[in-house]
C-alpha cells in the first residue's frame, strides 16, 4: 500500500514531537556538556526536518492534481506472494525480538532475526548463517563493550563476558 507523503509526513512529525518531548525528562549527565538526550535530540530534529520535506512534497503533489484525491493506494508488490511474505517475516521478527530477547538473550536472537531477515530477501543460503553469526557479535561487541548498553544474555548467562 503506498500512503501519500502528506500522511507519512504528518505520522513521522509527531514521532519526532513526541521523541523531543520525552528526551526532555532525562537527567543530565554530572560533569558532562552533553548528556543522554542529545544524540535522539539530534535524531528526532533530522526527523522532523525530513517529516516536514514529506509533507511538502506530499501537498505539491495534490495541488499538482488537484482532481486526485487520494490519500493512498495499493502497490503493485501487494499482489506478489513474495512481498507480502517479506513483509509478514520484518514484522514477525521484530515481534519475535520483543517476546524473546530477554530470555534467550539478545545473541541467539539476533541471529535467529538476522537468518530469517537473510532468508526471505535472498541472501545465498550458504552465507546466511555466517553473516547472522559475525554480524551479530560485531553489533553485541559495538553495543555492550563500547557504548555499555546492558544487552539481555539468556541462555548464555553463564558465558557472559
């Protein structure tokens, strides 16, 4: 289905109002200019830019066809089998994530996520669970080392590290 511009514009403004809105609440950081609001700060004002572009582009494209009057239609990707697969699988793996990374930790089912994400857009079989695998643990490592997010283990307790 593709929804006009005007409508995704609007949606993603009051996204990035309502990310500015929160971020208000956080704390500062002692002894630090910037603290934890700053990066979806920055994140939330270049979607607000962006959602306001949409919107513009989205009543341009009305006002170019002013007997138009509609807000959204269906894709041509609606009647392939495939697509709307793909769609199912991004939405069941996000889905999967939520219910499932506390408890299986966050390695296992990243890989399970990214392998089933591979799947369905094509990647090669034999590289699917090698990427999974070393893609996984490049963002594990980028996360709880570096940036000290405190990922879920699961499973593998016992082997954190």
């Amino acid at each position: 289905m593709k929804l006009s511009d005007t409508i995704w514009g609007a949606a993603l403004l009051l996204l990035a109002v309502a990310i500015l809105w929160h971020i208000r609440s956080f704390p500062p950081m002692p002894g630090q200019h910037f603290g934890p609001a700053v990066f979806p700060g920055i994140v939330a004002s270049a979607l607000a830019i962006c959602a306001v572009i949409l919107i513009g582009k989205g009543m341009m494209e009305r006002r170019s066809d002013p007997d138009e009057h509609v807000w959204g239609s269906l894709g041509g990707w609606t009647r392939s089998p495939r697509h709307v697969i793909a769609l199912l699988v991004v939405i069941g793996v996000n889905v999967f994530y939520i219910l499932f990374a506390t408890p299986l930790g966050f390695i296992p089912t990243a890989i399970l996520y990214l392998a089933a994400l591979f799947a369905v857009f094509g990647v090669r079989a034999r590289w699917i669970l090698p990427l999974a695998v070393v893609i996984t643990l490049v963002i594990h490592y980028a996360f709880y080392k570096l940036l000290k997010v405190p990922l879920p283990w699961g499973v593998l307790t016992r082997f954190a590290w």
